[in-house]
C-alpha cells in the first residue's frame, strides 16, 4: 500500500512540476524588463533548485540523530523534504498572483490567477497527505501540514503587488526553482523508494504515470471552467 501512495504522490508532484516550468518557460509579460529569455530564466531556476535540493539533503543526513515522534533516519528526511519543497513553489504561485494584480488588466487577470491556484492547492495538498498519512501523522497534523505548505501565497502576494516591476523579472526564475525541486524529489526520492519496495519499474511507472495524467486533466479541465 505504501508503495501506491509513494507512486501517486510522485506523478502529482511531476504535473505539478511540468506546469510550473511551463508556465514559467510561457511567461509573456509587457512590463518584464529582463534581458534575459524566459525560457533561460526559468532554466536558472530549475537548477538551483536542484541544488537547493541537494543542499538541504546533505545538510539532513549531517543531523541524521534527530526525529519527530516515531519518524527518523530516511523517513524523516524524506516527509521534511517534501513538505520544504511545497512551501516554497507557494512562494513562486504567490509572486504570480500579485504580479497578476498589477498589470494592465489586473483586476480581471488577478482574480483568474488566484482562483486557478487556489484550485490548484487541492490536489498539491493531496500530495502531501498520501505521503505523510502512511507515516502514521494524525489526521490534524496532516491537515495542518497542507494548509502551511500554501500559506507562502498571500504573503508573497503582497510585497508583490506592491513592487510589481522588481517582481516580475524574477518570476520565471521562482517558477524554474520550485518546478526542479519538485522534480527531483518526486523522481529521485518518491520513485526511486517505490521501485526499491517493488522491484517492479512497470507498476510503479503504471502508476505514477495514471496519476500524473491525472491531475494533468483535471489542472486543464477546472482551468477551462473558470
């Protein structure tokens, strides 16, 4: 069972990744001062994530003595990970929805942003519930736990509304750091983990792949309605 939800948190985690990097690869915005492609930009990004990544994986195995409750070693390493990386890809989605504010259709184009996000939360909190409710987390903890991975949102829209032109160069480069993080640790810890409890890479890519699918559609089909 621990292998399902390893394999559907990571296909959730590889959409949510796909349509950040996307979205930040697609960043076409008439105020953006910023010499530099985009798509370069966004490409900056997922590479310091990817070491961001390494980083706080190095610097966990450093500290391997401590745990939270039951949880150590590996486990916890991987539930701290996770929970890091959907923090801060909230700080990228709340630049976006202030950046979104301050344009030249701001009140229309920021209401479609937020709401598109806000829907978006679901199934990114969903991914982080079938990783931490199988390391036996309460109910409460869990709940609690989805619920701050978001908050980075309102928080970062502000300052970003307010400074609108200092923000929006280096939104693509948020959009690239938060979809490589993610990446990584759906790949190389969710993946990886599943197929060592397997062995079996066709059911655990069968998997993955259906949820990645997904959520793929449902991202498309509640964007389509709003």
């Amino acid at each position: 069972m621990m292998l399902h939800f390893l394999a559907i948190a990571a296909g959730m985690m590889m959409a949510a990744s796909y349509s950040l990097v996307t979205e930040g690869c697609g960043f076409d915005e008439p105020n953006d001062t910023s010499e530099i492609s985009s798509t370069m930009r966004t490409l900056i990004g997922a590479i310091l994530g990817l070491f961001f990544i390494l980083g706080t994986k190095r610097f966990l195995e450093d500290h391997d003595e401590y745990h939270i409750g039951d949880l150590a070693g590996a486990d916890l390493r991987k539930v701290l990970i996770i929970i890091v990386v959907m923090t801060l890809h909230s700080f990228s989605e709340g630049v976006g929805i202030g950046v979104s504010f301050g344009g030249e259709h701001g009140k229309e184009l920021g209401v479609f942003i937020s709401a598109s996000l806000a829907i978006h939360n679901v199934p990114e909190g969903l991914a982080v519930a079938v990783v931490l409710l199988p390391q036996k987390f309460s109910l409460l903890t869990t709940t609690l736990s989805c619920i701050m991975t978001s908050i980075p949102q309102p928080i970062m829209a502000v300052p970003a509304f307010m400074f609108v032109h200092y923000f929006i160069p280096i939104l693509p480069v948020g959009l690239g750091f938060a979809g490589g993080a993610m990446a990584w640790v759906a790949i190389f810890e969710l993946l990886a983990e599943a197929f060592e409890d397997t062995k079996s890479i066709a059911l655990v890519g069968f998997i993955s792949s259906i949820s990645l699918l997904s959520m793929l559609f449902l991202q498309s089909s509640l964007d389509d309605h709003i």
